[in-house]
C-alpha cells in the first residue's frame, strides 16, 4: 500500500472517535489516543489558521496550535521562528506552555520572544527579521500553544497548508480557512486529501474550509519520496496580485513571467567602457558558444555572489550598470547583469527562475504560483542549450550541477513566462573512473599511484575541494579516502570540460599494513578505495514507493604488482548481478606477477514499487560482499 493511500485511510476511517477533539482545548497527554503517539516525537493537538484575504495586496493571517512534544526529539518541532520584513507585520503573539497533565506552567513574555534580524553570512544587507522562541522545557511531554498574527501589505504568495509538519509527527485535528471577498477570483490545488472544502457564501465574501483529524506519524524511510510530495496539502494563489505597487496576474505561466520581464526592463544598461572591454576580449571568436564562454569566465572573473534584500528587491535584480561598478550581486543581479553582457555582444539568453535545491521536489508546474527560490541563466544555441549558474566564480562553464539540473524552470521572455526543463546529466555522464597500480610488499604494505577522473554529477564528489589551498586539501583526502591506514605523499588536481566536467585526481600513497599477514600468507583486500558497506535498513510494511535520484557509474581497475616469492593460493570467483536498480561486476584477470581487479558497478535511476524494497536490499547485501573479497597470497618454500 502507498503512503498516500496510508494517510488518506486515516483520515477517513480513523478507528477511534474523534468528537471529543472538537471541544474545549485540554492538552492532558492522557488524552492522545496511543496510536497517535506510536513513532511519533510530537503531536499537534490542533492546528487553525485562516488567511483573509482584504485586497490584490492586502490580507491577514491568524493563526493558532498546540504541539506536544513527547521526548527530546520533538523540540525542533514547538520551535517559534516566523520571519517578517516590510510587506509582512507580526502582531499579537502569545505563547503558553501546559505540562503532561495540561495544566498551564507558564505564559510566555513578550520579552522572552527574541527579534532578530534574518541576516545570512553573504548578505550585505537584508530587511528580513524573524521571532524567534524555544521553550526551555525538559521535563518531557509537555505542550506548547502559539497564537498570533501577519498582516500583509504586498501579496505575491497566498498561504499554503501543511497541516503535517514532518515525519514523525501525529495530528489530532488541523483546519485551513480562505475567506476570499466574493469579487475576487483565487484558485488552490489539494493533495493526498479524500474531500474537499466546504464553501460557506457570506454578504461579501466567500469562506473555504479543509479540515482533517486523527493523522498517525509517518516513519522516514530510506529512499522515499519527497514528503512534500506524500503529505496531505493545499496550496493556494492569487490570480491578480500586487507587490510593493507592482500589479501582476497569475491566472497562467505566460501572465506570469509578463510580471517579471516587466521588473526586468531598463536594468539591462552596459557602460560603453564595458562594452568595448568585451569586444577586445571576444575578438577573433566566430561561434555563439565560444563568445559565451569568453564572457561567463569575464563575469566570474570580477564578480562574487553577495545577497542584497529590500523591499520589491527580493524580486526585481539590481541593474546591470550597478553590478558593473560594484562587483556583487545576488543571483538575480548576476544573472541579469551575465544576460546584459551578451545582449552587448549580440547573444540573446533568457533570465530563468528555478525552484533549487540538491534534494528538493520538482517544480509544481500544473499550479501557478511563485515557487522558484534562485535565478539562473539559459542560453539557446541552434544546437544545443546552455545553463549557467551566474553566482558561482568556480563553475566550469555550462555546469549547473544538482543545485539546478533535470527540474522545470520558468524561462522569462519578452511574450511571458515559459516552462523548460533544465539538462539531465545521464547515467554515462555521472563516472568515476579509476585506475590504480599497487606495488606489495611481503610484510603487507606498499605503494599505490593512484588516478581517479570525477565526471558529469560526480564531479561534485570533488568541486568543494578544488579551490581549497594545498594543506586543506590533503586533511580532505586523508578524511575521504576509503583506506585504513596511509600516508599521502603527494597528489594534485586538474579539471578539464564545460558542460560535462572531468575532475581528474592524482595521488602516491603509502599504504601500512594494506594486506593482513597471518604466518606465511597475505589477504590482499582487491578493493582499494571504493569499498561500500552500506545496506539500506530493514523496513517492516514499507509504504512508499523506492526512488533512486541520480544515475550513475563506477569503474576501478585496480593492478596489484604480487611481492617476490609470493604466489597465489586462492582467488575470488568473478560476480555480476544485474537487475532493476542497477548492475554490479568484478572480474579477477591473472598476468604472472600481477593481479587485475576490475570493479564495475552502476545505478539506474527510477521509482519502484514499495514491495521491491526487499530486493533493492539484497541487491545492496551482493555487492557488499563482492566489496570484501580477497586475494590470498602464499609464501613460496
């Protein structure tokens, strides 16, 4: 059973009543029905919110729960941390917490309740605040209830309800209330819910309710979905908006990113120096790719990435000419200031905004509505396209990574917004490819020259690395190297490719007490630096689905040079196993005094039913195994 149809059972047909959760509040732990307590660190007693809507850019939110925290575990979630900044005005915050019994312990003071301002470390400046709260309770369980206020002046986005915080978190009861004026148009999408909201007409306005009760604690598991994607959710959004005076329409993708060209134009403005600086720098270039190469290095070459938020400038870029004189910017600015820079020299590329993240879900492209958190650039060739990730000074050129790769973006052009998806990295571009020689010794140690090359998604294994100065990159390899006990004596770096990236790593080590000795035989481990001792944990009754996210390949050749007057006893039988998920080998090949080790494994990417959970497992057990063999090496008389 799916984890959708796992919640939506409960919500349904909850096998214990749920009246008395609809009455007076009383947050006594007694009162929490045990299934709701089992695997769960918290409970929301209840949770109201209703956001009314005032205008295109007004609105208030009023919100108020109670969050039972049943061990230590739990405390992230009672938490008080709403940020604010000139659109938004937090009012009216009262905060108390009850012990187990429910009885009240304490009101908190509005002293108690920091305000701070939401400053990151590469922001120059930023007009976010934020509350800030955490009950400094350990006499576990006890119950802390919010209520408070936001008023809106300048609304982009509409709320958005989850009414299951987390994993392991259960829920009593939960309510979401829209109260929209009854002139106004707004539309909502509802997931992984069995109903949908009750619409009560008033004088002026229309009120729509979604309610659920009795929601047991979802367990995490290993290769799940993304919970966004399971939990229950109703999302809403305007279709006409307005933002610090900037009216919009959302009714479409196209009306959409009309708003954002429109913020986009005049800022696009190069100094005639600049100008002139490029041509000199594109000069004897012929091809589209070449000349957009030349200018993403020049941009990378006098740029950084510093974030700068006021006012409609959380969504509308610096101008081109004020990068151009400072040399920062945050990603709007550099991607508009990068977009100005090749319109200069006759390239046209596109402002691009992109929900990012290396471990988040895709885009929800059939409901509009602000999701994207960065800005990226797209540059269309008659061939092939380019992405460039403007805020980085390291990137090879056209490389975007996981931050950004293989997601629905919204593409800004002059006609409006339009969906485009970002390159997929395959699984033949996402290699580590290594090639080692290893020279033993009788008493177990021994040399090793070792060449690893890091391509496609892979390349990222190393990239944090590669800027770093000498003496931290050697702590980095003795923490990552796979190898029990070592000496590096030396290594070096060099990275090759654009859109595909080659990261190659070379290294000489010292290998101590590599092969175990056990009087006159040696176990060689034939697995030099890339042995995997993972196993995916046992999961009872899995619910969801298995997803695999990124494709990719392994190859070690490894070369053991054999010590004098050692010869081999006992060798491995060659493996492979092949199946859904991926494939796994490794072959012994025999060359007097040598012994090639050639390790191959590759992983597919793909959603698979929740019932294969037990395969992928003992898929992860085989080439646990196959990771351990070992040569073992004789003494000749």
């Amino acid at each position: 059973m799916s984890s959708i149809v796992y919640i939506l059972l409960w919500v349904t047909s909850s096998p214990f009543s749920c009246t008395s959760l609809y009455n007076e509040p009383d947050y006594s732990v007694d009162n929490i029905h045990p299934e709701l307590k089992e695997n769960a660190f918290a409970v929301v007693r209840s949770y109201s919110e209703t956001f009314e809507i005032k205008s295109k850019a007004r609105a208030v939110m009023s919100l108020k729960y109670a969050i039972t925290v049943l061990d230590k575990n739990g405390d992230r979630y009672v938490e008080f941390n709403p940020f604010y900044d000139q659109f938004r005005k937090i009012t009216n915050i009262k905060a108390t917490i009850y012990d187990q019994s429910g009885e009240r312990i304490e009101k908190v003071k509005n002293t108690d309740i920091k305000d701070y301002s939401d400053f990151a470390s590469f922001s120059l400046y930023s007009d976010n605040r934020q509350k800030y709260y955490k009950p400094q309770i350990k006499d576990y369980p006890f119950t802390v209830e919010y209520e408070y206020e936001i008023e809106f002046d300048g609304l982009l986005t509409y709320s958005r309800w989850y009414p299951v915080p987390g994993y392991d978190v259960s829920v009593e009861k939960s309510s979401f209330e829209m109260i929209i004026p009854r002139d106004m148009s707004f539309r909502f999408q509802a997931k992984n819910l069995d109903r949908g909201p009750t619409i009560v007409s008033l004088e002026n306005s229309n009120v729509y309710t979604w309610e659920i009760s009795n929601i047991p604690a979802m367990e995490s598991e290993a290769h799940s979905p993304y919970f966004a994607e399971i939990c229950p959710s109703v999302i809403t959004a305007p279709d006409e908006f307005e933002m610090d005076g900037c009216e919009g329409n959302m009714s479409s993708w196209q009306q959409f990113g009309l708003w954002t060209n429109n913020l986009l134009k005049g800022r696009d403005i190069i100094p005639e120096e600049t100008k002139n600086e490029l041509d000199h720098l594109i000069e004897g270039l012929s091809s589209e790719r070449d000349i957009t190469k030349k200018v993403y290095e020049f941009v990378q070459s006098r740029t950084r990435y510093i974030s700068i938020q006021e006012g409609i400038g959380g969504w509308q870029p610096f101008a081109a000419a004020d990068v151009n004189e400072t040399g920062y910017g945050d990603c709007k600015a550099l991607s508009n200031y990068t977009m100005a820079l090749l319109k200069s020299v006759g390239i046209k590329s596109f402002y691009t905004k992109v929900k990012a993240g290396s471990n988040t879900a895709n885009m929800n492209t059939d409901f509009v509505c602000n999701q994207s958190n960065h800005v990226i650039l797209t540059v269309p060739f008659e061939r092939d396209t380019i992405w460039l990730e403007c805020t980085s000074q390291t990137n090879p050129f056209g490389y975007i990574g996981n931050f950004t790769d293989d997601r629905d973006v919204l593409l800004i052009t002059n006609q409006g917004g339009e969906i485009v998806h970002t390159i997929v990295y395959r699984q033949e571009d996402n290699c580590q490819h290594r090639k080692a020689e290893v020279l033993l010794t009788a008493d177990g140690s021994g040399n090793a020259t070792v060449s690893t090359c890091y391509t496609g998604l892979q390349f990222d294994n190393v990239s944090g690395v590669l800027e770093e100065s000498y003496e931290e990159q050697e702590k980095w390899l003795y923490r990552n190297i796979d190898i029990a006990n070592f000496d590096i004596i030396e290594f070096g770096y060099t990275v090759d490719g654009d859109v595909i990236p080659v990261a190659t790593e070379e290294l000489k080590l010292k290998l101590n007490n590599y092969a175990s000795v056990l009087g006159k035989r040696l176990f060689v481990p034939l697995n030099l630096m890339n042995s995997t001792d993972y196993i995916p944990p046992k999961i009872k009754n899995r619910k969801t689905e298995v997803v695999l996210r990124m494709p990719f390949v392994d190859v070690d050749t490894v070369v053991f040079q054999l010590p004098l007057d050692f010869k081999i006893e006992s060798k491995p039988e060659n493996t492979n196993y092949a199946c859904d998920f991926g494939e796994y080998s490794s072959t012994i090949h025999l060359d007097t005094d040598k012994v090639i080790y050639v390790r191959s494994r590759k992983m597919n990417k793909g959603c698979f039913p929740a019932e294969r959970y037990e395969d992928f497992i003992e898929f992860y057990k085989s080439m646990v195994k196959a990771d351990k063999a070992e040569l073992v090496l004789v003494r000749e008389e």
